[in-house]
C-alpha cells in the first residue's frame, strides 16, 4: 500500500471539516466503547488475563525465531507448506506465484490487514487475477475503490447512504425497486452476489489472528463466516500472516481469545473461531488440497531490542483507535497506511519509516485512554513519545516547532525560572479571560481556539498545589 502518512496534517484537516464523516463516526461510542465496557465488566478476571496476555506475547517475542522455526516444522508435517517474505514485494511474488501454479482466475479473499499492508489486491490485478473481498466491510470498500478505515470494520466512516449508492451503482444486475430499510437488505444482497463468488474461486486467501507453534495452525476469528467459505471451498488456501501472530501453545491462543472480541466489538467470542491445520486429509468431508501459509517481516524483526519492540504485541483488536478522541475527530483514512489510530502511530513509524511517518506520533493527546483499553498492555504513549524522539533528533519537524521545544526545555530545567514565569503567565490569562472564564481566542493557541474556546485558568499552579498538598501530608 502506498502511503500518506506524511501528508496527515492535510489529510486530518479535511477530515474535520467532512460531515458525514463525523456522523459516521457517531457511532463508535455505543457501538464499541459502550459494549466493551459491558463484557468486561461481567468478567472479574479480565484484569489477570491481560497480564497473562502480555506475558505470553513477551515470551514469544524473546524467542520469535524458536517458535516460527516449530511452526514452520508442525504446518510442513501436517501436509503445508511455509514461505518466508522479508518484503511486502517478495509476498506478493510468492503468492502470485501460488495463484499461478494453481491455474486461478478467480480469488476470494477474508479481511487480512496484512494484505493491505503489502497492496495484494493491486498486484494480483495487474497480474491477470480476480481478487473479490468476501468481508461485507472490505467487500463495500473494494467496490468504491477506497481503503479500510479501521482494523476490524473497515467501512466505519460510510454511512447507510454511502452504502445503498454503492450497492445501487454495482448491482445493477438486480431490481431498481428495492428497498434498503435495514441491515439484513445489505448483508442478503451481498451474500446474494458473494455466493457465486466462492463457488467458483480457485484459490482462497486469509489472514490469521494466530499461528499456533505446538501444532502448525492458523486461527481466524469473524462474525460472518466468510472466512470457512474462503478458505475451505477452493482448492488452495493462502495464508498471508506476519511473524509476531505466533503463540506457542493451543492454551496460549485460547487464553488471548478469550480477550479479544471483549476487546474488540464487546462480545465474549467472536460468532466464528475457525482452527485450520493443513490441507485436506483423506476422510475429510471438506477443505483445501494445498494449504499455503506466507510468513511475512517486512520490518518488523528489526523492532524486536528496540523501544518499540512492545508493540509487536498487537492482537489487533482496535480497542485503542475505538476510545482515542484524536481517531474519532479524523477516521483511519486521515493516518494514511494501513494501520490507523494509537495503534499506527506507535507501529507504522517503525515499519514505513519515521520520516514517513513522524506526524502520526503527535497525533495524540497523550490522554492514555489507549493504554488503559489495550488488552495486550503495549504502553502506546511511550512508544510514540520514542518516535518523537527520533523525528526531533532527525530534525523532521518545523524549525519553528523545534524552537518552541528548545525554549521550553530551557525554562523547563531551571526550577525556580520556570515557576516565576508559570505564575506570572497563569496570574495574566486569569486576569485576561476572568470575566467570561474563557477565552475565544488566543495568538499562540489558535490550532485550539479557531474551534472552540479554552478555559481560563484558575486558582493555583500545580506546582503551587503540588507544595501546598506535601505540607499537608508532612503535617
């Protein structure tokens, strides 16, 4: 996928002035935040599974190469075969290659975020192949021609309109009359035109949440059951995963299921939890004769050591991008790669580059919401914080933001200055703003006041606060 990340402030800026956007977006708070919030409430040792949770992931990431090579070794003994990609461009020449040798016209394809990353659809295209997207989300993107927004629903930012103008405009197979009243009339008609699809495709490709060491399978987890149509009606099955997705035990991967979907969309299991473990055996009712699994780095053995290296964690659940106020001002389309939200601007400086990518790190408050959501424990804000390290000492940012920094920092490490001069700037926007108690625009905050105004400060500094509550306590 080609990205845009560098152009974010552009990007972000026309999607705060996009409407329907926004009224898409509406929805995130009781469609996500509100049913997270429910399920885990109803389970009182969520808290524990998160620690077992990152400690099963720690262990994997300390011994990556040991469980990859076990994985390699249980897929190839049960009948599969394994391919390593240390690009996205070696990925798609080994599953183009796979396609070939397998004579296919037409692929099906689940919600692979890792399929994204590497633009499969694009190459398989311009190679003589049919790529169709079999998850309602992807399948309404892929017929507008757009990119996901989201980890697990793509289509997040499109409204019911967008949706009913695309479906009128592609299907025009189908009567003009009908009606879109709700839900059900989108997924029938595109399970309707899905069918055919994946009866007739050669060759199916999947993701995978994970790839389990002890036994060489992949898991998905979907609420549609595109997924088992995709990959157990054509002859071969493609599995495109990157390394970090192992985990060395059936345990292990139970023990993360069981935070996922609470994580993700507020269920206690996912509708579809779907084990594969090499191609069809005889006595077998169903299932693929080649089963294909592409192992893809593409940048991320080289976070393992480093201060990032924690956010190879990610199960991909979207809780973080689901309670971040920054995601819910601008979409996933404004980050402009694959992965969006807290969970991008910790990973995607590390995989496309900060220069790329040093915009999506000041992308955030700060506020920790995503941290304190994350099932994983990946401490996103210091991760990003990281990443703005290295675009500062690059000196990727503007001369005039740099300075500001400087200045700061100056003030900052000289205690007794620095308090002078907080009091002093507090004592004035006090007086300033005190008879309307806020201000509707200020010279050095106009980012803040052009949409909205800003509280007037009152009462005492922190650091005033802060000296007053120790001699309490001391006395």
């Amino acid at each position: 996928m080609k990205s845009t990340a560098h152009a974010f402030v552009e990007n972000a800026r026309e999607a705060v002035a996009d409407r329907r956007l926004h009224k898409a977006l509406s929805n995130m708070k009781a469609g996500f935040q509100n049913k997270r919030a429910a399920t885990v409430a109803k389970l009182p040792e969520f808290e524990a599974l998160r620690d077992q949770g990152r400690d099963i992931k720690n262990h994997v990431l300390a011994n990556l190469d040991l469980y990859l090579e076990r994985f390699e070794r249980r897929v190839t003994q049960a009948g599969g075969q394994v391919h390593w990609a240390r690009t996205a461009a070696e990925a798609r020449e080994i599953v183009e290659g796979i396609c070939r040798d397998a004579g296919a016209k037409t692929v099906t394809k689940g919600k692979s975020m890792v399929a994204e990353e590497i633009a499969l659809n694009d190459h398989l295209e311009a190679n003589g192949f049919t790529p169709i997207e079999t998850d309602l989300g992807e399948y309404i993107i892929q017929l507008r021609g757009e990119l996901p927004s989201h980890i697990i629903a793509p289509a997040i930012h499109l409204n019911k309109e967008d949706v009913e103008e695309t479906f009128r405009k592609e299907h025009t197979h189908l009567p003009a009359d009908r009606r879109f009243d709700d839900v059900p009339d989108f997924t029938n008609e595109a399970r309707m035109v899905l069918r055919q699809k994946f009866q007739t495709a050669d060759v199916g490709i999947t993701g995978a949440n994970y790839l389990i060491a002890e036994t060489g399978s992949t898991v998905i987890v979907t609420n549609e059951g595109n997924g088992d149509l995709t990959q157990i009606l054509p002859k071969t099955h493609i599995v495109v995963a990157s390394i970090e997705k192992v985990v060395p035990t059936l345990e292990d991967a139970t023990a993360i299921l069981r935070l996922l979907a609470r994580s993700a969309t507020g269920q206690e299991f996912s509708a579809y939890t779907t084990f594969s473990t090499g191609p069809r055996r005889p006595g077998d009712l169903d299932g693929p004769e080649a089963f294909h699994v592409v192992l893809l780095d593409n940048g991320r053995s080289a976070l393992l050591g480093t201060p990032a290296q924690e956010v190879l964690r990610c199960i991909r659940c979207g809780a973080c991008m689901n309670h971040c106020p920054v995601y819910a001002a601008v979409g996933g389309h404004a980050y402009g790669w694959v992965v969006p939200g807290p969970i991008g601007a910790a990973l995607d400086p590390g995989l496309i580059g900060v220069e790329e990518a040093h915009h999506l790190p000041n992308a955030s408050t700060f506020c920790g919401r995503c941290e304190s959501v994350c099932p994983m424990r990946i401490p996103l804000p210091k991760i990003m914080h990281h990443w703005r390290t290295q675009a500062f000492e690059k000196k990727l940012s503007s001369p005039s933001f740099r300075l500001g920094l400087k200045t700061w920092a100056w003030v900052a490490k000289r205690p007794g200055l620095y308090a002078v001069g907080s009091r002093l700037a507090i004592g004035l926007l006090a007086a300033l703003g005190g008879r309307r108690g806020r201000f509707a625009t200020l010279p050095l905050a106009r980012g803040w006041t052009d949409h909205r105004d800003m509280p007037a400060p009152e009462g005492k500094t922190f650091r005033q606060a802060w000296a007053d509550r120790r001699k309490h306590e001391a006395a």
